[in-house]
C-alpha cells in the first residue's frame, strides 16, 4: 500500500440491517468496499442500523449502530415523491453520528441513496464521499446528487457508465466497478440443464420475462432472491406452466454460489436501469454464462461472446433464443473476465485512487 493510511468512516444504508439481506446490493458493495481498503492499510468503521454484523473480510473494521425505523426504499416511490422521515427514523440518528465524530476521519463514505447525506455535503468539514448505489429513481434524489456535482463533483462515485448518464453531471464521471471476494465462488465445470435468475423478486428485476423464457423453452428456472413482493411473485409463478419456476429463496453468499454455479445459463432481465448488476458477476465468477437485457449495469458488464449475451430490452422471445448460444459459450472465460475486472482488489484500488483524488492528495 502507497498511500497513507486513511482514518474512514462508512455510513451504510438505512434499509434494513447488515446481513439482513434487505438492503440488496449496497450490502454487498459495503462488504468489498470495506474488506478491500482494510486490504490496503485504511483503518475503517462502520456505522449501520442496529442488529448489524460485519461481513466476512470485514472483521478488522470497527462497527457502530444506531436504533431506528429504516427509511422507505426509493424503488417503491413514484418519481415525483417526497423526501419522508419516520418518526423515530434510523437516517437522522445514523447521521447525527456521523456529523458528531466527523473530526475522528479523514473521510467519511455515505452508501446509503437518501437526501440527507448528499444534502450535507457541503456543511461538513471532513469531506464526505457518496458511492451512488441507484440511477435516477426520483426526482428529489435527481436535484440533490445535481447540486453535489455542481458543487464538487470530485465527492461522487457511480458504478458504471449507463448509471452516471442518468444524472446531470459538470464533467466526466468517477466509475469504480464493483468488486467481489473471488476465493468465495467457486468455479462450476459441469452445470446441470437448470436456467438461473437472481435478486429482489421485485417488479423492477423484470423476473416475469425470465420464467416466460424458461417456459418457452421448456426449461426450469431456479430463482434465488428476497421475496420483497408476494404479490408479484404469486403473479410471475401463476404465468407460467407448473413447475417452471424453482424457489431456492434468499441465500448467504457460500450457499449461493454452491447452487448457481450448477446453472447452464443466468437470465437477466432489470427493467430499471440497474446501476450494476452484481448478480451478473456472481454468475459468471462461478463459469455461468449470462443472458441479459442490452440495459444499466449489465449491459455494460456482459462482453458477448466473452461471459454471455446481450438481447434488445423486454425482448422475451429474444431472451429464449440466446440460451443455447450462451450455454455453448466456454465457462472458464466467464470466470477469468471477472478476475480481471471485478476482484476486491481492483476494486479497492479503485476506491483509494478516487478518495485520494477528493481529498486533493497524490495517488501511491
Ligand atoms: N432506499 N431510501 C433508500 N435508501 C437506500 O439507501 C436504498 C433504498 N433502496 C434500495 C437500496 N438502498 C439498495 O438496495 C441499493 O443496493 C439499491
């Protein structure tokens, strides 16, 4: 490690607790981001809601929680809403925190995708980074990530390209990828003929399309993921033929993997403009190849004819047609292109070079 150790504080999302699997991706995000700079020297502390645990790799940092009612998400708003604060909210108390022990840092690290963060910006004397864990969802979250680029576009970090070119920015965008602990997904040689979709069974994920495409081909499809939306999920499961979709449910990472990786192919179907897509990487980490909608994140991530395939957006048919390809397509590649890009490592990397740059000082 080059640069000087850093004194940082992560402030996580104020849905759900860490390890609840509620606050989806973020969770994720955190844990690399976190193991990652711990790798390269930094000193961390995290602050999340109550009932939170450190995530694997993580057990360096040092952890701070605050009680409190979770905020709403944003995917379940309209994009004119509001910003709302519970009574009793987590948001303010878990910012109260911050603000109080700011002096103790040398840069605080907001991943929470909330109105208060990105509005104090400007007010706090350690500066204060927001790796932006959504594109555009509203238009309040719209205006005041606008108004931290105009001020000092230096304090944003998005996670692909297709996510930034949601927002107004004044110059190019930082991009920092995401990063993954490979050692944790191992790699699958000789799948099972089993389709696979994971993530929030919610509307935005689109998982309607993938058990339509399973069942055009005939073909079962085992959806891993937090049933947020009952409804939704009786809805996508009545679509379809009996039998079609495999509930496996919400799974810890080492579970997962064991589990994906026996999938031939991985549908992905976002209908939002999905910032990233990690579930896209943790296919291929483990040699699955990925069909996926040409939209967000994944469209970015997946190289056709490297780790998968690209169809034209809410194009079902399209969707069926790519299995087979995908299926032909050589599983060691899935797995080298994502140590190439996305190991913690690269990601960490990635981070420090971006917080050196905010903070004004010279890379390693
Ligand atoms: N909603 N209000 C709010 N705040 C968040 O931090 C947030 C969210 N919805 C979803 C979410 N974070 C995470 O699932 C991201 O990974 C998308």
């Amino acid at each position: 490690m080059g640069a000087e150790a850093l004194r940082l504080l992560v402030v996580s999302t104020p849905v759900g607790a860490l390890g609840s699997g509620r606050g989806g991706g973020v969770e994720l995000t955190l844990a690399s981001l976190v193991a990652g700079l711990l790798e390269r020297g930094h000193h961390l502390t995290v602050l999340a809601a109550d009932g939170s645990r450190l995530p694997a790799g993580c057990e360096r940092a040092r952890l701070w929680s605050c009680p409190g009612v979770d905020q709403p998400s944003w995917q379940h708003q309209r994009r004119d809403s509001p910003v709302v604060m519970p009574a009793q909210a987590l948001l303010p108390r878990l910012w109260q925190r911050a603000v109080g022990s700011q002096a103790g840092f040398d840069a605080l690290i907001n991943l929470a995708y909330d109105w208060l963060p990105f509005w104090l910006t400007p007010q706090l004397h350690t500066p204060l980074l927001h790796l932006v864990s959504m594109g555009s969802v509203a238009e309040v979250m719209d205006a005041v990530i606008a108004d931290v680029a105009r001020w000092d576009q230096r304090r944003l970090a998005f996670h692909t390209r297709a996510q930034a070119d949601d927002f107004e920015l004044s110059e190019a965008p930082v991009l920092v990828g995401n990063g993954f602990d490979l050692e944790a997904y191992g790699f699958c040689a000789a799948p099972e003929p089993l389709l696979g979709w994971v993530g929030r069974i919610a509307p935005e994920k689109g998982l309607e399309d993938a058990a339509r495409a399973a069942a055009l081909l005939g073909r079962r499809l085992a959806v891993w993921g937090l049933v947020e939306d009952p409804a939704y999920a009786a809805a996508v499961e009545a679509a379809v033929p009996a039998g079609t979709v495999d509930w496996r449910g919400f799974l810890p990472t080492s579970e997962l993997q064991a589990e994906l990786g026996r999938c031939a192919a991985l549908l992905n179907t976002p209908k939002w403009n999905e910032a990233f897509g990690n579930v896209v990487v943790e296919a291929m980490a483990c040699g699955v190849p990925v069909v996926a909608y040409r939209r967000g994140g994944p469209g970015e991530l997946v190289q056709p004819g490297i780790n998968g395939l690209l169809v034209p957006p809410d194009d079902v048919p399209a969707l069926a047609a790519a299995v087979a390809d995908a299926e032909g397509l050589d599983r060691q590649s899935c797995r080298a292109w994502v140590e190439r890009t996305c190991s913690r490592a690269a990601f960490a990397e990635r981070l420090e070079r971006w917080l050196l740059s905010a903070l004004g000082r010279s890379p390693a």
